[in-house]
C-alpha cells in the first residue's frame, strides 16, 4: 500500500473507534497497535511500553499533575462562590455589574485553576442562580459562564500550553507569558458584551427584576477580602516567580500546589479526610486520564511518523504553496472542526507534528500561534452542539433549555473569532511579555 492509502486508512479507523464510544486515549492506543502490528517490523512492536515511558519519563510533565493538584484544592472548595460574592459587592453598581462580576471571576478562578469546565462549574454554581433572579435572560446568565469558562485553558497556568510546548519544543513559561495577554483582551471583550446586553435587556424591560436595589457598605466589601486576598497573592506569586525567571515551571507548579494547598486548609479548614478525599481522588483521576492520552498519543503520532504519514501530509501542505495568512486560516477552521469533537490534549498531541513542518516552513512565531490555537481550542469547547463546556452549564442549570445556552453562547464566540483577528492586527498582545521573560 502506498503512504497515502495508509494514512487515509489510518485517520478513517481513527474517526470510527473514537466515535464508537471508546476513551481517547484507548482509541488512539488501539489504532496505533494495530497499525504497528500489520505494517512495521515486530522489534517495534516489542518496545512500544518502553516507547511509552520514554515520553512520559519528562521532568516538564510534573506540571501537570501539580496544577491538577492546585485546581482541585481550589476547585473542592468553597474558594469559587467566596470569589464570585467579592466581585459582586464591588462591581455591582456597573451596567451590568453581576454579569461583569462573573466574567471576571471565571477569569481569576481560571487563573488559580486551570481547568475550563471546574470554572465553569464553580462560578456556574453561584453565577447562574443569581444572575436568572435578577433578571438576566437564561440565554445571557449561561453564555456568560460558559465563555468565561473557557478562559482556564488560556490563562496561566494552562495544561494546553505545557502540552503545547511539549509538542513544538518552546519554552513553557514563555508560553504561560503568551497566555496572559490574549486572557485580558478576551475578559475585557466578555465584560464590554455584558454591560451592552444587560442594559439592553434592562432598557426593553423583559423582567421586572433589576440590579439597582442591591446596596453593599464599604464594610460588607472589605469583609469579603481575608477570603479572597490569599488566593489573589499566590497567583500574583505564580506569576512573578515565572516572569522573573527565579523558578522553572515544575517549580512553580509544586508552589502553586502546596500553597494552594495550604490556603484551602488554613481558609476553609479542609483537613478532615471527607474534605481531602474528593481533592486528591480528582487530582489522581484527571491526572491520570491526561497521562494516558498523552503516551497514547505521542505513541500515536509515533506511528504516523515511521510509516511515513506525518511527513507526506506536511510536504502536500507545503506543496499547496499557500501564504502565510491563507494557511493560518485553514488551519484555524480544521482546529475549531475537531475542537467541536475532541478534547484540546488529544488535539495538539495528534495534529501538531503534522503542521509543525509547514509552520517553520511559512515563519510563523510558535510562541505567538500558541495563543491563536488556544483561543481556537476555547471556541471549540463551547460551539454547539457538541461544545463540553455546554453540557457542564446544562448540568449546573438544568432547567434551561439548551436551545437558549446555544443562544446565548454565540455572541462569545463572535468575540472569541474578533479576539483571534486583533491578535493577528496586533502580535504584541501576545508578545510582548514572552519577550521580556527571563525563565526557561
């Protein structure tokens, strides 16, 4: 058989067992073996566990599972309402203060967390119910979480951008710097889009209810602090530590976990095993169900690299002759296409090394397009109908139809879609901290 017969067989048998139901990482491990069965050499076969270890046996990998740990203490506890009620008594006096409040808190929230869909289902919890009572729309309340949501793969720390850098060989705090930008402009955008529509609503009159008779003291303010400040401290921390060079990543994370750790004991007083089991349960699980994905998959592109595929597919991308822009937009539209129906982790492990040739090719900034993929992945995490983040807020709201959660999500990804055009305009956005970051 020929390369390309054997690569087009190889992505139709990957589509069918991923769509028959079987878990990512066993789908891609399956389709991997058995190619690796009937068209390599039996000695390849038999070092595929050492193969595996191999990948996996990276210090940079440690992040993962300590930013896992760090999310779940922050995200088991009561860290998530705490932040939400701060926001609210301090900017509910703006148009549309409460949805400019939970906007803001998926943005910090994603901040000390990381993981898009515990955003949205700890802001979500708090968010939705208070937003529906005081009149926003379903479509608005949900829209708003569900966007804001997507910001915790954006803004560090990102699993997304360490398995980026994993997958192109940059600079993980780098990385991290390209996030922070684009997070901003995003959660900017969202606020601007929530002030207009809520004072829409509110000046069409489609409920009665309204923001203006909440009043909160000066006292009632600062009392929401002692809750909120230690957090805020630690991710300013984080972020210091990174940009200042004085930590490596993995030593970040492991301060970030421990602190995180620490703050969820001493704040919430969570030492009691009933308290800790669901933290560290849920670090062990999502951290082994990342790992997995991640052998299988660079065992996957593995494959596709002996048996030629990766390369053929790479030299007809070339071959096309497109421009640098022309390219980033195709690529764009197949990114939001398989972001629709698999997860960012499997995506950038399985795609990257096929458009990695083209990218050096055209001189594209790996650092830049790192925030451009992102911002991509978050607009396939909440694009409907098969979006992640639309049945995390389906769960946390589910009286609401998901007809209005569509409806209301769309003006976001309009956003998100003008977010990726100003990054293009603009490369500074995303640029200029990573050139200013001393780590490694």
């Amino acid at each position: 058989m020929s390369t390309l017969e054997i690569g087009l067989l190889y992505t139709i048998a990957t589509i069918i067992i991923m769509f028959s139901g079987v878990p990512i990482a066993f789908a891609v491990g399956i389709v991997a073996l058995v190619f690796m069965f009937i068209f390599m050499p039996t000695s390849q076969v038999l070092i595929v566990a050492e193969s595996i270890y191999s990948e996996l046996n990276n210090f940079t990998l440690l992040t993962i599972p300590l930013f896992i740990f760090m999310g779940a203490a922050i995200g088991k506890s009561r860290a998530g309402s705490d932040l939400y009620n701060s926001l609210n008594k301090w900017l509910y006096k703006i148009p549309g203060g409460l949805g400019v409040a939970n906007t803001v808190a998926c943005s910090i929230f994603a901040a000390m967390c990381g993981s898009s869909p515990a955003t949205c289902a700890a802001i979500g919890s708090s968010g939705i119910p208070e937003m529906r009572k005081r009149g926003y729309s379903n479509a608005l309340a949900t829209g708003i979480i569900g966007a804001g949501g997507t910001l915790g793969i954006l803004i560090p720390p990102s699993l997304t951008m360490i398995l980026y850098g994993l997958a192109t060989e940059q600079s993980i705090g780098k990385l991290f710097m390209a996030g922070v930008g684009p997070g901003i402009l995003l959660t900017i955008l969202f606020s601007l889009w929530v002030i207009i529509k809520a004072w829409l609503e509110k000046k069409s009159k489609i409920n009665d209810k309204a923001e203006i008779y909440e009043y909160y003291s000066l006292k009632e303010k600062i009392s929401t602090l002692p809750r909120l400040i230690p957090f805020l401290i630690l991710i300013v921390f984080i972020m210091f530590a990174l940009y200042g060079g004085m930590a490596t990543p993995s030593e970040v994370a492991g301060i970030g976990a421990i602190g995180a750790f620490i703050l969820v004991v001493i704040v919430y007083r969570t030492w009691r095993w009933r308290d800790l089991k669901p933290i560290l349960t849920g670090t062990a699980k999502e951290s082994s169900m990342i790992m997995l994905i991640i052998g299988t998959s660079f065992l996957f592109t593995y494959v596709m690299s002996y048996l030629h595929i990766t390369q053929e597919v790479a030299a007809w991308l070339i071959s096309l002759n497109l421009g640098k822009w022309q390219f980033i937009f195709w690529i764009n539209i197949l990114l939001l296409f398989l972001g629709c129906l698999l997860p960012p982790v499997a995506i950038i492990l399985m795609v990257m090394p096929i458009i990695l040739p083209p990218m050096k090719e055209l001189g594209i900034d790996l650092i830049w397009f790192s925030a451009i993929l992102t911002v991509n992945m978050e607009m396939g995490l909440v694009t409907p109908p098969m979006g992640l983040n639309l049945f995390v807020i389906k769960g946390v709201a589910p009286d609401v139809k998901f007809k209005e959660i569509m409806f209301g999500i769309i003006p976001f990804l309009v956003i998100m879609v003008i977010g990726i055009v100003l990054l293009c305009i603009f490369p500074e956005i995303v640029m200029w901290l990573p050139n200013k970051y001393k780590g490694v």
